[in-house]
C-alpha cells in the first residue's frame, strides 16, 4: 500500500487543527506522517500539533502557497494528500483517496468541502454560490477538474513534476488553483463527493471574504499567463485525446 504523508498549514487556528487531526487520527486507514507547517501562528497551533504527533515545520514568510509548499517538499510518502487546518474529513477519507489513485491514470484526487455548522439554508448557500461555482467555472477554465485545497491528495510524483512551477513566493495567489494549472490539461485529476470533508463556513463570513477570494483567483490566473489561457488548455485535451485514439485505433488492426 502506498505511504500517505497529510499536509495541513496553519495561521493561528488551534481549536480547528485538534478536530482536523483527531480525525486524522481515527481514519480507517492509518496515515504515515502528518506534518502540520505553522505560518507563523500566535496562538497555541504549534503545541495542539506536537501533542497530536504531527511533524511541526516552521514557515515565517507568510502565505498559504509557501506554506504548502514547504510541507509537499518536506513530506516523505508516495501519497501527499493536504486538508487545511478547518478540514475534518470522514474516518475513510484516506481509503477513498488511495481507492482513487488506484487508477494509474489519475495524478491527483479532491473534493468538496461541506460546510460543518449551520442549517439547510446556509448548505444551499455555501453550493450556490461557492462549491457549484468554483467546480464549474475553474473547470471550464482549466479543461478538466480544479484541485480544492480543503480536500485533494496527488502522487510525489505529481508533485515533483511541478514544484518549480508553483508560485509558492506569492501570497496573493489561490495556491490550489495555482497548483491545478500547473498539471498539463491532459493529465486525469478525479473530482470525487467521496472525498467531501466538512470545513468551517468562513468563505461566507462576508462581502470583504468574497473580494478577497474573487481579486485572489484574478490574481492567480493573470501571474499563470498562457498556462491559464483557457483556449490552449483545451486545444492541448483535443490533441493528446486525439493521439490516443488514433494510437488504439493502430493497435485494434
């Protein structure tokens, strides 16, 4: 069975980070590391994670993007899944994300995140004008699905492929989506409910929070350039589906 190291940055959000790793640590199948990377972090973060086992990095330079990054590159197994530190998946998240990557086609895995506190309202919300669009709209740009940096998991191999691509030195980028461009468009990432976590409901804390996180993925597909251009990423699909086709059309005769 593959290792799965689990990648979880911080910023001064303890009581979330115990949940998140207490479910952690009550999955079906046992993680082999967990390194929590603390971005700089006042409160007690860093000691819920000692206690809880997890490997502690230190990252001074603010940013989510620099912080995951630390973490992927420090991280030791074949599976380097990442939740944030308001994640709490499901205890079979981690058979389900090697259930998926099972598959040799697909390079990396994701899901939803479903918001933990709140009523039916607030749900319908939080799909109507976050999850649903995000999923939809970064797909369609992308021309396959987005990775949810709440929720995913990719091969080292994935990683390694494109870590020096990331902009991890910008803290203004959305680094999953960041991330998701620099997979080739023609490479499998399954999009999967399976993979569904519960997070807090932040997202919706306001319309500062929707600014933020709209001028952020501006942000993200202005510094990726031709590597965001919708156009290309499709015509990039459409050639490599058309190799293959045309390869298992030659191999049937």
């Amino acid at each position: 069975m593959p290792s799965v190291s689990v990648v979880v940055p911080v910023l001064d959000d303890a009581d979330h980070l115990r949940r998140c790793l207490e479910a952690l640590a009550a999955q079906t199948v046992r993680v082999d590391e967990v390194i929590v990377v603390d971005n700089g972090s006042h409160d007690h973060s860093a000691a819920v994670a000692r206690a809880a086992g997890a490997v502690v990095l230190t990252e001074p330079v603010r940013g989510i993007a620099r912080a995951s990054a630390r973490g992927y590159d420090h991280a030791s197994g074949d599976v380097l899944a990442r939740l944030d530190a308001d994640s709490v998946p499901p205890p079979g998240w981690i058979a389900d994300t090697l259930r998926l990557l099972g598959d040799p086609t697909v390079v990396a895995v994701t899901g939803p995140g479903r918001p933990r506190t709140g009523g039916r309202l607030v749900r319908m919300v939080w799909s109507a004008v976050y999850m649903r669009p995000y999923f939809t709209l970064v797909r369609a740009a992308l021309g396959r699905p987005p990775l949810f940096g709440s929720a995913m998991a990719m091969r080292r191999q994935t990683w390694l492929a494109v870590r020096s691509r990331v902009h991890r030195d910008d803290p203004e980028v959305h680094d999953d989506v960041d991330l998701s461009m620099q997979l080739d468009p023609a490479w499998r990432v399954v999009a999967d409910p399976a993979l569904a976590v519960q997070v807090s409901a932040r997202p919706l804390s306001g319309p500062a929070s929707a600014l933020l996180r709209t001028r952020r993925a501006f942000h993200t597909f202005r510094v990726n350039g031709r590597r965001a251009n919708p156009v290309r990423r499709w015509a990039r699909r459409a050639r490599v589906a058309a190799r293959r086709l045309a390869a298992d059309e030659w191999s049937r005769r």
